[in-house]
C-alpha cells in the first residue's frame, strides 16, 4: 500500500473521533502515523498486519474513551471520581457483556443477524466500488493520467475518435502536457507453424510507453523513426503473450513473427501493466502519415503537466485545435475531450455502483435502526438492575460503556460473519464480471476494505448503541425497581425508528421497483432482428492471399454457397457488421439536398455491406420496396442502397417517397463529384447498439459493392449453438485451412451481454430493497408487539369496562398504520427528490412512474397491515383477569 | 488535579519532556528508549494523554525550536514549572515505594 492511501485509511478511521478533538490533533495524528509507519518498515518491528492491528485497536479504544469522556462530561457533576485501570475494567465490561450474550441468546442472536445481513451487502458493495473506483491505477502519477478524444455534437456523436493530423499538431503545438500518444486497436492472423490464430494489435504512435511511464522488461520501446509512414517492421510482445508462446525466453529479440502474411522483428516485451492500454498480445508502430486525413479512429493518451488542469489542457487543445481550421476546415465541427482516465473507462458504471453502495448503506442504516429499536426496549427491562448498580454507586460513564461493550461485542461478531458473507457472495459476482470490465481493473483485497468494514462496524455501534446506552443511563434513576411503564417518550422514540425505517426502505423500493419495471420493458422491446438461434462470427481474408477484391469476392460467393449447401444450415449471411458488433460510420448527402449550412446537424449513417439474403436470415421486416438480389451490385448495373426507417424519415421524407431517389457518400460540399446510388427498399429499424441504446440512420448496400476483407458471418442452424460453431469451423477449413474463426457468439449472448449490467444492477437493487421490507416490516412488528406487551394492563382495564374486540384491535391497527402512513409519506417525498439520479440508469422508464410507487405503496401497506394483524390480535385475545391480576 | 500516582504512559511522557521540548512522534521515540521498548505509545494514546496533561496545566504547546532543521510546522510540547514539580513528586513517590518494597525482599 502506498503512502498516501495508508494515510487516507488512518484518517477515515480517525474519523471515529469526536470532530472536536479531531480539530485539534487530528493533523498531528496523521503524521505522527506516516512517520510511525515508516520506522516500522525501516526497523521491522513486525508484520504489515501487526502495524495496522494496533494502529486500529489504538483508534478504536481512544475514539470510544473520548466519545465516552464528552458524554460524562456532560451528564455527570463535576464531581472528580476516581477512575479506575481502563484496561481491566474493559476486560470486565467485555466478560460481562459475554455472560449478558449468553444469557439472552435470542436478544444477542437477532442484533448479530441483523448485523451481519447489514454488513455482508455493504462488504460486497464496497469490494466492487473499491476496485472500480478507488484503487489507484498501475502506474505513476496516474491522476495525471488523461483520456483524449474528439466530440462532435453535430454528427450525434460523443466521441469520435482522433484524427491522426490533429494528434500530430496537438502534440506539437500543446503546453499543458508533458507527453501525448495515440494508439488503435485492431485484430490480425497470427501465423507460426500450425492453423492461425486471430491476436489483437496495438497499433500505437511510439510515444505511448513514454505517457505511461513504463519500460520493456526486455528489449526496447519503437523509436520515433520507425514511426513514419513505410518504417520498419517491428514489434513489442507483451508479457502475457510471451509467456504464453515464447516460454519467456530472452531469445526472443531479433527473432520474427507474421501478422496478416507480413514478418515482423521483434525488439522488446512490454511489462505486465501494458495489459492497461489492450489486452491485445502484440504492439506494433502505428507508421501513420500526418499529411493524409486519415479518419478519426485512435484513442489517446496524455500526461498532463503536473502544473496543469484538466480545464486549462482542454482550453489550451482547443485552442491548437481552431488553429488548423483554415488548413483543416472538419476542424470546426469536431472539438478536443479530456477526460481522467478512470471516468472515460468506467464512468457509466459510476452511478450505478453509487446507488448500490446508497442501498446497502439504507439496508445497513435500517438494520441498525432495529437493533437500536431492541435495545431501547431491553434497557427498558434492565432498568432495576442499572438503578441498583447506580445506587452501589456505579459512574453513569461505567454504565454506559458497559452497555457500548455489550453492544460493540455483539457488533463485531455480526461484522465478522457478515463480511464472510459478503465475500463469498461479492465472489461470485465479481467471477461474473471478470470480462465486462477493462483488464486491469481488479477486485482483490486490501487494507482499504478492511478500514472500510472495521469502520463501517464502528461506526453503527456508536449509531445504535449509543443512543440506548445514553439513554438507559439517564433513565434509571427514574426507573424503580419492580414494574415500570414504557415512558411515553420512549415509545414515541421507537415509533419514530420504525417510520424512519418504513421511509428508508420505501425510497429503496421504489428504486428497485423502476429499476426491474425498466429491465422488464428492455426485456420486451423488439430489437428488430431475429435474436433466437442466430449464430455469429468474424472472418478476415489476409492480404497476402487475398488481394484484391475480386479475390475476396470469389471466396465470399463459393463460401456462402458452400456453408447454405451444409445439413444443418437453415440459412446463412454475411455483413460487414451484425447487429450489436460495432459501428462503421459515414455520412451521407440527399441528391437535390441544398449543402447543409454552418453548425447544422449532420448525423453519422451506419454503414453495412450485406450478402443477398441478409433480411430474410436475420429477419428484419422490409417496409418498402424489394431486398437486394443476385444482381445487385455487379459491374453492370447501377449501385443500390437499402436504407432503415430513420433514415428514411428523417432525411428523404417517409418510407414511400424514399423509393428511387439517389443519396451519395460525402459531407455535400460544393465541388465534390457523388457517385450516387438509388434507393430501392426501406427496412425496419434494428436496435443495432442494444435495446437499451437509441438507433441512428443506417443504410445496407450489397457485399458485393464494397467487397470487404473483414466480415461477419450470421448462420441459422438446425441443432446446438455449439454445432453450428464446429460446422462453421469444418466449413471455412476446407475451404482454407488458415482461416480463423473469431468473436464468436450467438445473438442472444450478445444480447444478454448488452443488457447484463442493467440486469445485475437491477437484480441487487431489488434484492436489497427486499431484504430492507423485510427489516423494516420486522422492526415494525416488534415495536407493535412491544407496545401491546407494554399496555396489556391498559387494554385489559378497558375491555374489562366493555370495550370490543374489533375496537382493541383497531386501536392497535390504527396505532401501527398510522406510523407506517408517516414513513411512506416521508418516503414518498424523498424518492421523488433522488428520482433525478435515479433517472441516469433509466432507459424506458420514468423515474416517477405511477404505476412503481403505487405498487410499491401496495405492498408496503399490505406486508405492514399483516405485522400489525398479528399482535392485534393478540391484544384482543387478553384476557382482562390474568393482566390485571399480574399487578 | 490528577491523583497520585500518574498513569504509567503519562509519567513516561513527563519523563521524556524532561530534556527538551518534544513534538509527538519525538516523545513516542523517547518513552520506547526509556523504557527499553516495553512501552510503545501510538497515536491515539499519546494526544489523548497530552491532552490530558495540558487540560491539567502539566505541559504546554510552544513554537518549533529555531535549531529544528525541519522547515514544517508542528507542535511541540514542554513542561511546565507544575509539570517539573509534579515530576519530582511522582519520583519521589515512586522512589520510597521501591524503597519500601526492597526493604521488604531484601
């Protein structure tokens, strides 16, 4: 652990501290701490584990003596008393608590239930939140660390990518960061001896090593003049690859390697937190050249001077940026982004862990909330002994820590079960997780969760031990020995617990409840495309066997006709991209269209090349006019364009009139020459990003007008997934043996993955806010039952003067409604004013949607109704003679 | 006024300011030279009692020593003339009772 996060854990514990004395030597702590640490490492007086357990234990004792040394300060008399040893008395406090335990096992076994269920979420919460958001990234003063990209809001883009012309003057020109790099990513056939294999390529300008302060373990980084355009061959490993293919050997240098038929040399291996950048297995220059507008299609990376902010870079890149337009004029629609690399990466996961960490602390609080409900009822029974401890003339301070003891014991064993839990439960969820997040993030252990659990366990026995303690205290010298009657104040402090809690959970449940309403309407959406039992993956024909497009059209044609010639295959096509694979974007210009003016909004098209075939295979709906056929797109004829629903309205006025009119690949400035094609048919949107994503304009054009090198293969097949997977794989072999087979997948998993986060996130949201009902109700019938138990006197003197049953068990009803009404109200109130943050995990949904808070409202009414029924019977069924005769 | 006798740590820190002003971490390092490693004060028991012997008038923050090489600001703590007098007493005490317990073995 570093420095500073060993410090930032010392001072979330030292929170535990009154803010009053935290004020005063709060800082000097800290230090003391830091330069402790370092004498400790230096002079190896112990374990890591050693140092932390007495820095906590320390903590922990000094917190509560000062919480309890304010609080005597305040309720006792200035009266000096002698105090004691501190330490036996806490050993006497804790056996004394210990026999307490277990003499009311049912009393110890619900606050240690409680407080388990309450930490074991937050325990599993706190793993993922941590390993998102909070462990630092592997490398040096990665906070100086930025994402660099281009937006450009006319084209309903958010990001673009970099062009590589405007890197290079960005990287020239800028004055706020002391280095910059671009890179892409991009797949290639793998060659050695033996069939190919599909690897990922980096492909990165040569600085990027430089920006993220790493160094080849073995070998050396590409030089800047191996990065033009036509340089040398060269290649980084990285160490995963080597030691998966080369058996790390240090021979490897000099040695070559085939990427797509061309040899490679390779000069070094990248170290291990490479894998930050891509997982691909090999780095190779990106040899781009800046004179060419090459597209915008690199990520980049930058390291800000450590004077400079992120507001200053981005003015100051903006700026280089207005500088090309009168060279470059795209420059005027696109704009740099910056952004930390963390939020670029995982900021959309963000709020959603927020609101998961926001749950579990809901439920813990409500668990806490019960134990705090009884506790107060119990220091209610115990109140003759504390008056007669306080008589023996027992300090009102003695008392009080002996019931913390008590508290902080059961507490810690709650604590202890519940975070087992919790990581056994986070387990599998973080086993599930693995591939939906960037490699390098990582949920191990470490000293950061452990200050969380030992602080979270802290920090709700003071909030709900405290209260009681302080109280029961106060209260005995009131309290006589014998029979005594619930004070008024005290009920109402328990009533008031439990509408806290009613409130609590009702806000969590109608989160859950818009969260799964929202899960089950993305669940229903119609994605436009036969999702069941299509199969899918990606080819790519190398140019060195493969050159030219007749070549790759040959292959497509006798492969397609081969794979439909295949028992078992229903049907098969082929397009550039398949539905939730990607994006390959153009724009596109109407002929008859004036050029669009300055800054007006010019949406990106989704661009596929698609066999014949293609429709009837995915099944997605023709709305007008006719598929592509055999012929379209040969030589001969003219070029033809499908184009979908969105398309056609929003850019040739509705499906009908789109028919025949001609579009053009092109932005419509003035003096370009279109090639232009007819539009012969309007298809149906496909939810091409995800049902959970909005379409944009997307046009077809046959395969066999832009035959690609790269494509994808979709396949309906009579039998399992996974023989249509080996039926391809035999059927592309015989055809070429050194074919690989990638990405493959079936359209639901990719739909399932698409969705998968929202399922999960929804999935615990729901599960907490059941588990917080489920306190809450419980708290609820306890203090209900509590209450009766208290006035069962009461209510037998007035059924004994007539009163009915059906009235006895109004009044009980009514009573415990009446709180209930109260939390949901305040419940209410608070869900509307979270509904804004909410909003951001919403895709369909509203976050004040009648129908959720209605049903929510109806189930919290009815499952409360069912906790008040019970013990209102019970009343009712007192009978007068035996509860007056206790007296 | 604290009774007799002090609290094992605070006679320690007392003892270690004895010399010279001191900050915390300077006073942690002497009370486990002065007690051959037996007492090892951490942070939180150490300002707790500091804050103890200066509510009680015993000690007393002054500035950083211009001699300090350190060009950080941080408190520093000293004895007072009733820290130094109660020092002796707490000596004394102790002296006559292990006086009176060699007496006794011996």
């Amino acid at each position: 652990m570093s420095r500073r996060s060993a410090r930032w854990v010392y001072r979330t514990l030292l929170r535990l501290f009154p803010p009053s004395f935290l004020a005063k030597r709060g800082s000097e702590m800290e230090r003391m701490f830091s330069e402790l640490r370092e004498t400790w490492q230096v002079e190896r007086s112990g374990t890591v584990l050693g140092f932390w357990l007495r820095v906590v234990v320390d903590v922990l004792r000094g917190s509560m003596a000062e919480w309890l040394s304010l609080v005597s300060a305040r309720t006792e008399s200035a009266t000096a008393v002698a105090r004691s040893e501190p330490m036996s008395d806490f050993l006497a406090d804790v056996r004394y608590a210990w026999r307490q335990v277990v003499r009311r096992p049912l009393y110890a076994g619900l606050i240690f239930l409680l407080m388990s269920v309450g930490i074991a979420g937050n325990t599993a919460m706190f793993r993922i939140f941590d390993g998102l958001f909070l462990r630092p990234l592997p490398f040096t003063d990665a906070d100086l660390l930025m994402d660099l990209d281009e937006t450009a809001p006319a084209w309903e883009l958010e990001y673009v990518g970099v062009a590589y012309p405007d890197f290079v003057e960005w990287r020239r020109s800028n004055r706020t960061f002391a280095s910059m790099a671009v890179y892409s990513e991009s797949g290639a056939n793998f060659g050695g001896e033996g069939p190919s294999e599909r690897i990922t390529v980096v492909q990165s300008s040569h600085d990027l090593a430089q920006v993220l302060g790493i160094e080849p373990v073995l070998g050396r980084f590409y030089t800047a003049e191996e990065d033009v355009p036509d340089g040398p061959d060269v290649a980084l490993l990285t160490e995963g690859f080597w030691a998966e293919r080369f058996a790390r050997e240090p021979e490897v240098l000099g040695r070559s390697i085939s990427l797509n038929g061309r040899a490679f040399e390779i000069v070094g291996v990248l170290p291990p937190e490479a894998r930050f950048v891509s997982e691909a297995q090999v780095w190779v220059p990106l040899q781009e050249n800046p004179e060419q507008g090459s597209g915008w299609y690199l990520t980049g990376l930058g390291r800000l001077t450590p004077e400079a902010t992120i507001e200053q870079a981005l003015a100051d890149l903006t700026s280089v940026h207005r500088g090309m337009i009168e060279t470059r004029s795209v420059n005027e629609t696109t704009s740099p982004v910056i952004s930390p690399l963390r939020d670029r990466y995982l900021g959309e996961f963000r709020l959603g862990s927020g609101l998961l960490l926001a749950a579990v602390g809901i439920v813990l609080l409500i668990a806490c909330a019960n134990i705090a409900g009884l506790m107060l009822a119990r220091s209610l029974t115990r109140a003759p002994e504390m008056s007669v401890r306080r008589a023996l003339g027992a300090p009102r301070s003695r008392l009080v820590r002996q019931l913390l003891t008590e508290s902080a014991l059961l507490a810690l064993l709650g604590a202890a079960a519940g975070s087992g839990l919790g990581m056994w439960g986070s387990g599998a969820l973080v086993v599930a997780m693995r591939d939906r997040f960037p490699a390098w993030v990582t949920f191990d252990l470490d000293l950061r969760f452990l200050g969380f659990i030992l602080g979270l366990t802290a920090g709700a026995t003071l909030v709900f031990g405290l209260t009681p303690a302080l109280r029961s205290a106060r209260d005995t010298a009131l309290a006589t020995g014998g029979r005594a009657t619930a004070s008024i104040a005290r009920r109402r402090g328990l009533g008031l617990l439990v509408a806290g809690e009613v409130a609590l959970a009702l806000v969590l449940l109608v989160v859950g409840g818009l969260s799964a309403l929202d899960v089950w309407r993305l669940g229903r959406v119609d994605p436009g495309f036969q999702v069941e039992g299509t199969t899918g993956f990606a080819l790519a024909l190398p140019a060195a066997r493969y050159p030219d497009a007749d070549a790759r059209l040959a292959f497509q044609d006798t492969y397609l006709e081969k794979l439909r010639a295949t028992p078992g295959v229903e049907s098969a096509t082929l397009a550039t991209i398949l539905p939730l694979s990607g994006h390959m974007g153009y724009f596109f210009v109407v002929e008859g269209d004036p050029p669009p003016a300055e800054g007006e909004p010019n949406p990106v098209v989704l661009n596929r090349a698609v066999s014949p075939g293609y429709f009837q295979t995915m099944g997605v709906q023709l709305l007008a006019g006719r598929v592509f056929d055999d012929f379209d797109g040969r030589d001969d004829g003219d070029d033809v364009i499908i184009v979908n629903e969105t398309f056609a309205r929003t850019r040739l006025g509705g499906a009908e009139s789109a028919l025949g009119r001609r579009v053009a690949v092109g932005t419509g400035m003035p003096d370009s020459d279109e090639a232009w094609i007819t539009v012969i048919g309007v298809t149906r949107d496909v939810r091409h990003y995800g049902v959970d994503e909005p379409m944009r304009p997307g046009v077809y054009q046959p395969l066999r007008q832009l035959p690609r090198a790269t494509f994808q293969v979709a396949l309906r097949f009579a039998g399992s997934d996974a023989d249509a997977v080996s039926t391809a794989r035999r059927v592309t072999s015989e055809l070429d043996p050194e074919l690989p087979l990638y990405s493959v997948r079936t359209m639901s998993e990719a739909m399932d993955r698409s969705l998968w986060t929202r399922r999960a996130t929804s999935w615990l949201i729901g599960t907490f806010s059941a588990v917080a009902l489920l306190l809450a109700v419980a708290g609820l019938y306890g203090v209900i039952s509590y209450s009766v138990g208290q006035r069962s006197r009461e209510i037998s003197v007035r059924m004994a003067v007539g009163a009915q049953h059906g009235q006895v068990m109004a009044q009980v009803v009514r009573q415990g409604m009446t709180l209930v009404a109260a939390g949901a109200g305040v419940g209410v109130l608070a869900s509307m004013a979270v509904g804004g943050l909410v909003a951001g995990i919403l895709v369909d949904v509203s976050p004040r949607e009648p129908v959720v808070y209605l049903g929510v409202i109806g189930v919290l009414f009815g499952v409360a109704a069912l906790a008040n029924y019970l013990p209102a019977r019970r009343a009712a069924r007192l009978d007068p003679t035996v509860a007056l005769r206790e007296e | 006024m604290i009774p007799s006798p002090l609290k094992p740590q605070w006679f320690q820190i007392l003892l270690a300011l004895a010399a010279q002003p001191l900050h915390g971490y300077a006073i942690q390092r002497a009370v486990l030279a002065q007690t051959d490693d037996q007492m090892r004060l951490w942070p939180a028991m150490l300002y707790r009692s500091l804050g103890t012997l200066e509510d009680e008038g015993l000690i007393e923050t002054v500035p950083t020593p211009a001699e300090e090489p350190t060009d950080e600001r941080r408190l520093y703590y000293a004895l007072t003339d009733a820290g130094r007098d109660r020092l002796r007493q707490e000596t004394e005490l102790l002296a006559r009772w292990v006086r009176a317990a060699e007496a006794e073995l011996l």
